[in-house]
C-alpha cells in the first residue's frame, strides 16, 4: 500500500522538493549541532544567551533580542555549517535520488533552513549540483522565515516556474511537513529515527518511508 500510494504522490507532482539535512545528508554527522551551538554563542557572547544544543535556537534569540547582531549571527552561523558540511554523511540512496530525478523534466528542488552556501558547497563536493533545478535555502538572518514557514516553499515552486501546491516536499522533520501543508503541497515523510514514523502520522502526511530508496523505486516504475 505504501508503495503504491507513493507512486501516486511522486507521479502525481510537478516538482520535487527536497530537505537537505536528513534526506540529502547529515549535516552534522561530524560537527554536532550543540557544538556548533557552542561556538556559536562563545563567538556571539551577546547577554541573556540561552544555554541551547540547537544552533537554529540560537540566532532566533539573537534575531528577536539583539537584531544590531542578528547579521554577525547569521554570517558566523553559515561559516559554522560549512565546515561542518564538510564531513556530512551522505544519506544512504540520495545521490542516487538525485541524480535519477536530475535526469527528468520534474524539477527537484533543496528546500533547506540551513545555509544556502553549505547547500552548494555539499552539492559541489559530491557533483550532484548538476541533477539540482535550484536550492531555496536560507540566505538571510530573519528565521521566522524559515520552516514551518513556507516562505522557502514558495521560493522554490517560484524557482522551479511551478505552482507550489502542484508541489511535493520530502523532508524528515514536523516543520518539512507542516510548511508543506501550509501551502497545499503533497507531502512524504522521511522517518528515519524512531518515533518519526507515528510523528508524521500524526500530522497527517501523505505517505511515510523509512528509506529514500523507497524513491528510486518510483522512478524505475515510471522509466520502464
């Protein structure tokens, strides 16, 4: 049943949307999000600091309590994700995701609250930035913006010349799933922890997989 009502949400969309951390890689697999937080904040020093394992935490503090740093934040945050981009573990199948649907007329796009320039960085350390229609990531230091917001979503069906709701996202977290249905878009929830599974039932995604080449599947099927 899975996989049928997966074929029907994939071939069913005009366009791919794609977390980056999880579906595409661990992003910090090597340089773990509380010890970017860390050095975040050691690098910030702004009062009031949170004490916070979550860098995303940390320059929504800055942003809403100190915006005169709100841009420091921002440019310390991407460096931070770069380096630690560096040693992301690839998801296993994502490339091959990737560049199987990079080879169609369905545009896939990255839709990632991480930065834009650790996005590009990975998809070019891995040549995979050729089977990517175009990344709509965070570029800017205002994270209300970003997931569950569907700010990113609609960034990425306006970069695609696509109607959002027309739309697909994959993604391995409650705000993929909620900023998706947001505007009206399919959803697939990538559970690949324990407890995600009943976690996007819960929200009511469209169809669960444990596994990205669930996807490959899919597109064999429509190849063939």
């Amino acid at each position: 049943m899975t996989s049928a009502r997966l074929a029907d949400v994939i071939e069913g969309a005009s366009c791919l949307l794609v977390d980056f951390d999880g579906p595409i890689c661990s992003v910090f697999s090597e340089f773990s999000p509380a010890a970017v937080a860390q050095e975040l904040r050691t690098r910030l020093a702004v009062p009031g600091m949170p004490e916070t394992n979550e860098p995303f935490d940390v320059l929504s503090y800055v942003a809403e309590h100190h915006p005169s740093a709100a841009e420091r934040a921002e440019n310390e945050l991407a460096r931070l994700e770069s380096v630690a981009v560096r040693g992301a573990e690839p998801t296993p199948a994502a490339d091959s995701v990737l560049r199987r649907f990079g080879e169609t007329s369905t545009p896939l796009v990255v839709v990632s609250n991480n930065s834009a320039r650790c996005v590009h960085e990975y998809l070019a350390r891995h040549e995979l930035a050729q089977y990517v229609s175009a990344v709509s990531s965070r570029t800017a230091s205002d994270p209300r913006l970003l997931k569950p917001h569907p700010h990113l979503l609609h960034k990425a069906a306006e970069l695609a010349g696509r109607d959002v709701s027309h739309c697909v996202m994959i993604g391995d977290s409650a705000t993929d799933i909620e900023a998706a249905q947001a505007v009206g878009a399919a959803t697939v929830g990538y559970a690949n922890k324990p407890g995600k599974r009943e976690l996007f039932a819960r929200l009511g995604a469209d169809v669960i997989i444990d596994d990205m080449a669930a996807l490959l599947s899919i597109h064999a099927a429509r190849t063939d």
